[in-house]
C-alpha cells in the first residue's frame, strides 16, 4: 500500500532556479588536435551511449577552445586519470588552451593515439580514441557522438571481473566547485546478488 502524504517531503520545496545535482561524478579529460593545435579540457557531461558498436558522448560549450579542435577534426579522445592527479584535473578547466599549452604548463605526458591524433595521456588508466559520428546543440552545449575507434587500459588497475582495484588505483570523484572526493580502499563497497 503507497501512503500519500500531503506536501510530499517536508524538507525538499519546489524551486524557481536550476538545480544541477549531476555530481559528485567522473570527469573525462577530453583532448583534440587539429593542423598543429592541440588542446585538452575537463568534462563532467559525458557518457557511453552504446556498447555495440562502442559509442561515446561528451558535451562541449561552444566557447571553449577544445570544440573548434573537436568540430574541425571529427575526432576527440576521452582520458581517465587517478585521484592523485586531481589538481592537474582541476588545471585543465582553469587555463585558457588558446593562451598556454594545457599539456606543458600541467606537466601532462601524452602519446598520439593510434587512429585519430589526439593527445591519449600517458597517466590515463582507461582511455578512449573517438571518431565523431554525429553532433547535436542542446541548449549551450553541443553533444559529440563519437565511435571509439582504440581503447586503451591498464590492466593492473582491474580486478579479473571487470571492477577497479581499489588496493590499485584511488578513483577521483568531482563534487562541485573545484572539490575532489576519491574512491578508494576504505572505500565501503556493497555487492549485491543478481536474481
């Protein structure tokens, strides 16, 4: 039996403004390259979108300097780094990539990936090459299909199953306002049984 309760939650209240509860959460560091210009930026919108064929998305503001390299080249990678790289995390959304190399002024290594171009970092654990296959405008951000197209792991940062290895790797989580929270062996872990 569903009890109703009149006015619903006490404490939650309807509200004129926006509210943006997509955090904490993974932030991918998406990179480009195009004739010689390369740039790297954090995203917190970003996602799979099919398994097979393997397809990514992330949503790039119009303004920023990483969308012209995205847009122009067709092509975008998507880099995971670790917990103790959070600060650089945090640069790559405070420096302006048309100003400073992003990579040099963070102390970011990276290798050219394989079938696209872009930088692929080297202290990514998880990476993905993207070919971009469709791209659509919502509101002030543009949202880039890609199909990944290279995957990169390290394999010492899994468990046999598939799941990080938490006595491996500390897994950074953005909460908001340039603040950082991590996963990690203390972490408390709950599994539950498929039925």
């Amino acid at each position: 039996m569903l009890l109703i309760i009149e006015g619903g939650n006490r404490l939650r209240k309807p509200t004129k403004g926006t509210v943006m509860h997509s955090y904490p959460g993974m932030v991918a560091l998406v990179t480009a390259y195009n004739e010689g210009k390369q740039n790297i930026m954090a995203a917190g919108w970003h996602s799979y979108i099919s398994i097979d064929p393997p397809i990514y998305g992330v949503a790039i503001g119009k303004e920023r300097y990483t969308y012209g390299l995205v847009n122009e080249s067709g092509s975008f990678s998507i880099n995971f780094l670790p917990y103790e790289k959070a600060a650089s995390i945090q640069g790559t959304g405070n420096i302006s990539g048309i100003a400073h190399d992003k990579f040099d002024s963070l102390g970011l290594l990276y290798e050219k990936g394989i079938t696209i171009q872009a930088p692929i970092l080297v202290d990514a654990y998880v990476a993905y090459e993207c070919k971009v296959i469709d791209r659509n405008t919502y509101g002030d951000h543009d949202w880039f299909v890609g199909e990944i197209t290279q995957f990169y792991r390290d394999d010492t940062k899994f468990l046999d199953n598939g799941l990080p290895n938490l006595e491996e790797i500390d897994i950074p989580l953005y909460l908001g306002r340039s603040s950082y929270s991590r996963i990690d062996n203390k972490s408390e872990v709950e599994t539950f049984s498929k039925k």
